[in-house]
C-alpha cells in the first residue's frame, strides 16, 4: 500500500495511491496518516477496505510529506561504505546519529532553499524508515515489527555549516526545506528487501548518485534496535538512513547547489521526488 497525503501546505488531507496510479481521497475514512493512525492499526484497516469505493482525487495536487506530525527525524551519518570512502572518512564502528529539526521537513516536490551565507548546499537521497509501533529495548530479531514502511527523504546538507562553523552536524542540516519527504510511505510488505534497492540522484538531468541500499553498514533491522538502546522510537517517527556516493561534496572538483537547479531523485519501489532549488528570503 502506498499512502500519502496531498493538498496546500499544512491543509493536506489523507490518501492512497491505486494500482493504476491515481490519488483516492481518505479522508472520509481516517483523520491523517500519522503517528497515531499508525499506532492503532490504522494499516491493517485500510488493507481490508475496498479501494475501487474510494473517491479519485482529479488532477495533480500538490503531495505533502507522506506523514503527518512527524515527531523526530533521527539520522545515520556515513552508513554506506563507498560514500564513506569518497568522504575520505574512516567507516564508524557504531553508527554516527544526527537530528534534522522538524521544521525541515516539506513535500517531496516543494522547493528547496539554499540558505543565506550558504557556501556548500548539497543533495544526498536516502532510504527513510517510517516507525509504526513504539520501540524502546527492541531486540534486531523483532525490530522490523515496529516498522510501518519506507520512504524517500532527501538529506539537503549545508556542508560548511555542517563542517566549519564548529558544533554538532544539525546547524547543517536543518534549514527549512532540508527534508523533502515522500511521495509516499510504502508500507512494509510491499518491500521485502530494504537492503537491496537501487536509488539515485540527478542535478539538473546529470546523475550523480547511482546506487543502492545494498553497500548500507548498519542495516535496517540493525538501526531500529540500535536507536531503540538510545531513545524511544515513536510512531510517526522517521530514520533516514544515510547516503551512497555521488554527493556534491565528493565531485572532483566539487559541485554544489545554487537557486534556480532542479534535483530528482529516487528509490526502487518508493517513486521519485523533484525540487526546485531557490534563494531564501527574508522569511524563508
């Protein structure tokens, strides 16, 4: 099941996409795909509803990230072995965590601000784990109970924020507009192998990642677990899992974003995100 939620910027209403790839409307049958949608089942209901009574959602409204309230964004730095090699980067024993501020977070297809002072805006796609029931203690063999299903999350990174102007990662990170989020939340039985799929990333119609999840060090069930010793997980809550080569950062010579750029980007099975790059303003 592929649900989602479309409509005007903090007004988007619940929905799923069919089989021939149209936008049924849910709302008349859930309030919003949630953390508390997800924590009562609400998966497990809509799988028994007949998707042809729903309404079609004509033309092409605008998606919004494909889960609402999203509670935290916990992050995994450096978890692909060939990105860590083209950061010139020794692999982490145990995997390096960051936050992104909430207020990042955007549709998969609305704008993305290079940052005031921004010298090094970067791109990194990147598989996002949507947690569904609360997990605190989990063992790895039971970790992917917990899991409600995947997404796409574009990590936007500024990285002499992130590198340069001393502190933790998160001032490079969670400029608003850094987390494109979607187009939808796949749920976990329509990917049966999260550590095999094929995503990439294009700057203006060059591609420059071209990977898969398959050179990942730490594991989904492994990260599920392993965030669950540190903090508890909440329904809602979503884990990008860290980047493949091909980064901005990593190009001989390096390439970063400037307003007025299109990124695209993908994953295997979870569809394709496209942003605009523009200049923040005032009120950006």
């Amino acid at each position: 099941m592929k649900l989602l939620r479309y409509g005007p910027k903090g007004e988007e209403k619940p929905g799923l996409l069919d089989d021939d790839g149209r936008i049924r409307d849910l709302s008349g049958t859930i309030d919003d795909v949630d953390g508390r949608f997800l924590a009562n089942g609400g998966i497990e209901r809509l799988a028994r509803l007949d998707v042809s009574s729903l309404p079609v959602v004509e033309g092409r409204p605008r998606l919004g990230p494909p889960v609402g309230r999203i509670g935290k964004l916990v992050c995994i730095g450096l978890n692909y072995a060939d990105h860590a090699a083209e950061s010139n980067l020794p692999l982490p024993p145990e995997p390096i965590i960051f936050m992104k501020a909430t207020s990042s977070i955007v549709g998969p297809n609305d704008e993305v601000e290079i940052p005031k002072d921004s010298r090094h805006t970067d791109w990194e796609v990147e598989l996002g784990i949507v947690i569904g029931r609360r997990a605190k203690y989990v063992d790895e063999a039971n970790a992917l109970d917990c899991v409600a299903g995947y997404c796409i999350v574009n990590d936007v990174s500024e990285r002499h924020f992130q590198a340069e102007r001393q502190g933790q990662w998160t001032k490079g990170k969670s400029h608003d507009t850094f987390a494109p989020i979607g187009p939808w939340l796949v749920t976990r039985d329509e990917v049966p192998d999260p550590g095999n799929l094929k995503m990439w990333l294009e700057v203006d119609g060059h591609r420059y990642q071209d990977g898969s999840t398959a050179t990942m060090v730490f594991k989904t069930a492994f990260l599920v677990s392993y965030l669950s010793r540190f903090m508890t997980l909440e329904p809602g809550d979503v884990i990008p899992t860290g980047t493949p080569p091909g980064v901005g950062m990593g190009q001989k010579p390096k390439v970063f974003l400037k307003p007025g750029q299109e990124m695209r980007l993908g994953i295997e099975g979870l569809g394709e995100q496209r942003q605009r790059t523009v200049q923040a303003g005032q009120d950006g």
